[in-house]
C-alpha cells in the first residue's frame, strides 16, 4: 500500500493550478457532504433501537481506517472533520424524503460540475480517472494543504514536494 507522501505526490500532480485547487476546496467538500447524506439512509437500530447504524457510518469508519494508517495526525483531522459530515448529513436525512434526495443529488451534482471546472482551468484530467484511491486522498488532501498553509506539517510537505519532481 502507498505511503501517506506517495497518495499526497500523486494527486498533488494532477493538482498544481491554484484555480483548480480552490474549485477543489468547494467541490470536494459539497461532494463529501452529499455521500454522507445520501448514505445516511437507512438508519438500522441497533440492541435497543437507542441507537442506530447507516451506510454512511460504515463507510466513514472504513475511510477513517484508511486515514489513521496513513498518517496517525492527519487522520485524527480527518476523523473529526468526516464526524462533522456525519451529524450534517443525518440532519440532512432526517427530513422529508424530499429534500433528503434534493440536497444529496444537487449537492453531489454541484460539486462534481465544480471539480470539472477546476480541471478544465488544470488542463489534466481528475486523479481519480487514473487511480480510484484519489476519491478517499482528495478530502485528505485539502487537510494536507490546509495544515501546510498554517505552516504545520513542514517535513510532509517537504518529502511531498521532494517526490512529485
């Protein structure tokens, strides 16, 4: 399995035109928030009914995973921003049927039509299309640039920047 430096050079490449970049802090997080509500449903009780378990939990614990074997700081960031998706997406899905598929499917659709923008400007196509992993290393990403921009992370960065030329 790649490194946390090999998933972050390789997306980083298709991602150096600071256009698509900023498309990508809008889109990325529009489509996150869409998964996470369209998932949301259906809420299975669990024990007592106290509780309950969605397609979204799963999948979010699974990504989780991927994150904390990744890079143990990056991951907990990660953990906490994809718990704030969580809750919103819930909210999202506890109202009507309606608006739970209006707000899931144009959040989703918005969002990928902003990507699409932010490539055009890159003139490269979307990591993903070479590498599906890029789906779980484009939310990681905007932490990983987030975190740089603070000044955090330097050594990331660094060995980042070290292996894209």
């Amino acid at each position: 399995m790649k490194t946390l430096i090999e998933h972050l050079s390789h997306y980083a490449a298709y991602h150096r035109d600071r256009r698509n970049i900023v498309t990508h802090f809008v889109g990325i997080p529009m489509i996150v928030l869409a998964v996470t509500t369209l998932l949301a449903r259906p809420a299975m009780p669990l024990a007592d009914g106290g509780a309950y378990l969605t397609p979204a939990m799963v999948a979010y614990a699974l990504s989780c995973l991927f994150y904390l074997r990744l890079s143990f700081g990056f991951g907990l960031a990660m953990v906490a921003i994809l718990a704030i998706f969580l809750w919103a997406g819930a909210w999202i899905a506890s109202m009507s049927t309606t608006v739970w598929l209006a707000a899931g499917i144009g959040l989703f659709v918005v969002g990928w039509i902003i990507q699409f923008v932010g490539h055009y400007y890159e003139g490269r196509k979307p990591a993903f299309v070479d590498d599906l992993v890029g789906l779980l290393v484009g939310p990681l990403f905007l932490v990983a640039e987030t975190a740089f921009a603070m000044g955090l992370a330097r050594e990331t960065h660094d060995a980042m920047v070290a292996h894209a030329h």
